[in-house]
C-alpha cells in the first residue's frame, strides 16, 4: 500500500515553491523565506549529497520537517530552538537567527563515502582529524572509543577545521565554542538513547547552532533527520560489522553510493535518473524512520497534487 501511493506521488513530489510572501532564499533542500522577524522555511522533497541535488524523493520533505519538530520538542530541555510553530507538514516558522559560520559534525562511529567522511580521511592515512587524533587498526563501520566533534565551515565545499582554528579564524569566541560544542555532544548523546530504544544506532550527525535577537544561543535548521543524520539498523550491525558487511542503513546513504556506483558526482555536469524502485525504497525507509523515532503512524496528504497551494493556505494564517 505504500509503496502504491509513493509510485503515484512521484510526479507531484515537492521540487521547489513559489509562494508570494518575503523574501525567498533557495538552499539543497529548503526554500526560505524571510518575512522580517521571521522566516518561514519549507522542506522540499529535493534530495542532496555531493554538494548538489541528486533527486527528488516523495514526502521527504514532510518526513523531514515532522521528525525535525518532534526531535526540536523533546530536546529544548538540552538546548532551545529557533521553532515558532508547524503551521504545515512541511513548513516550520522559525524566529529569525543568526547562526554560526560551522556545521557542528558529531560522529560515534568511523563510515561514510564521501570525501569529506571520517572513513574516508582515515583510509587516505589521515589520523589527526579537525583536532581529533585516530589510532591505527580501526575499521569501516567501526564504533569510535567515544562520539567524535569534527566541525567543518559553511562555505561553498565544508572545510574541515579543528576547535582551535574556529576560534583563530574568528568563526566563534572561545565562550561560544565551549557552549555550543557542549551542547552538541548532549543533543547526540540523547538522540543515541532514543534512537537505541527504538532499535536505531544514530552513527552520526550535524547540527547548525545560532544566537536569536535577545543573545541566547539556540539550535536551528534541523535535527536528526535522514538527511542531517546517519541511522543504522541494531538489531543487524554487530552481524553484519563481523562479517565485514556494510550496516542495514535507513537513511540516504544507499543513493549516495548508487550515484558513486554510475557517475563521478562531484564532476559530472548532468546526473543519470535514479531507478524508480530506488526512489520508492528511499520514500519508505524515510517514512520508516518517521515512525520508528516518533511512535506515530504517517500520515499521507489527503491529495497529492497542489501542495504549494495547501501549504500558502496553511502558512495565510500565521502571517496576519
């Protein structure tokens, strides 16, 4: 039944929206815009790895913005957050911010297949990493002796930068630094304990982190999605780990290495189109997590066409 309704959602996924009010500010996955004190940011089902979109996947955007609201409502207990209310499934309206020059990356375990992965690094001989230092004979996929903070900027490409480069270069004070990385290390740590009892592993993640009009230091932009996070199913990873097997993922890790498999993605200038039954199996996995992290059953628009529509009627209100 899922599967049926992704297949019939595909051609009205959410690419990109033009909705008449403030400023719009098109980023990978979000469509924002500015309406003076605050923004109203819209997840699109735009997909995006490599530093540039890859695809379009039905209801990402809905499970995105959803699971981010649940993690943003049960963590303000850690660090406050820049949400105002949810006035659509995919919509946040979010008080205005302005945020730190650095994604801070938090890892507790070495992966990934991107250029800038801890694996990656590792296997190219690195063992000092954005201030970290790394003992020889780990393995892919391995748990790391303790969660790992490995900033990188908000540039054009992420640089990798260590702690005390961050506060030469003037991208934080000192004070600002030991605040947010701080708090960082706790959101993940908590997001470990849920996702573990939900039979996740959350291998990694990113946060942004800002100051709001009055000076407070809040979280904003997402928070352990499928997108900004890495999920592994438990109850299979110390089977597969042994057997030198790659993990049962559930976030968008499989596409990156189907683009790795049939395309140079940093270089080519025009990507192959994802096979269909990909793009269903992402949906459901995104989807699958949405209801793993949040105990609720999700929720299918009532229609799948004119979502922008839905979402201008949705937003009308908190505008006034």
């Amino acid at each position: 039944m899922t599967a049926t309704i992704i297949k019939e959602a595909i051609p009205y996924s959410l690419s990109e929206t033009n909705l008449n009010i403030g400023t719009k500010y098109r980023g990978k996955v979000r469509d924002t815009y500015d309406i003076g004190d605050k923004l109203v940011l819209v997840t699109t089902d735009r997909l995006s790895a490599f530093d540039r979109v890859l695809a379009e996947i039905p209801f990402k955007g809905q499970v995105l913005n959803l699971v981010s609201a649940w993690w943003f409502e049960n963590t303000s207990h850690i660090l406050p957050n820049h949400v105002v209310a949810i006035p659509d499934p995919n919509v946040t309206l979010a008080k205005k911010c302005q945020v730190f020059p650095v994604e801070f990356v938090i890892r507790g375990y070495i992966t990934g297949s991107t250029q800038t992965s801890l694996w990656k690094q590792y296997h190219d001989g690195v063992r000092q990493y954005c201030g970290n230092n790394l003992p020889e004979g780990l393995r892919k996929n391995e748990k790391l002796a303790k969660p790992m903070i490995t900033p990188t900027t908000k540039e054009a490409h992420d640089r990798p930068i260590s702690p005390a480069e961050i506060i030469q270069e003037g991208l934080m004070t000192e004070a600002e630094w030991t605040f947010a990385a701080n708090a960082a290390l706790q959101l993940y740590e908590y997001g470990v304990e849920v996702a573990a009892k939900q039979g996740l592993i959350l291998v990694d993640t990113k946060y942004e982190i800002g100051k709001d009009a009055d000076g407070n230091i809040c979280l904003v932009d997402e928070i352990h999605t499928p997108d900004s996070s890495r999920y592994w199913l438990a109850e299979s990873y110390e089977m597969r780990f042994a057997a030198h097997q790659e993990p049962e993922s559930i976030d968008k890790e499989f596409l990156r290495l189907w683009f790795k498999d049939h395309c140079n993605p940093y270089e080519d200038a025009v990507l192959p189109k994802p096979p269909e039954a990909l793009v269903v199996t992402l949906a459901s996995r995104y989807i699958q997590l949405y209801e793993m992290i949040t105990g609720s059953k999700f929720t299918f628009p009532s229609q799948l066409q004119n979502i922008e529509e839905r979402i201008m009627r949705n937003v009308a209100g908190y505008l006034s």
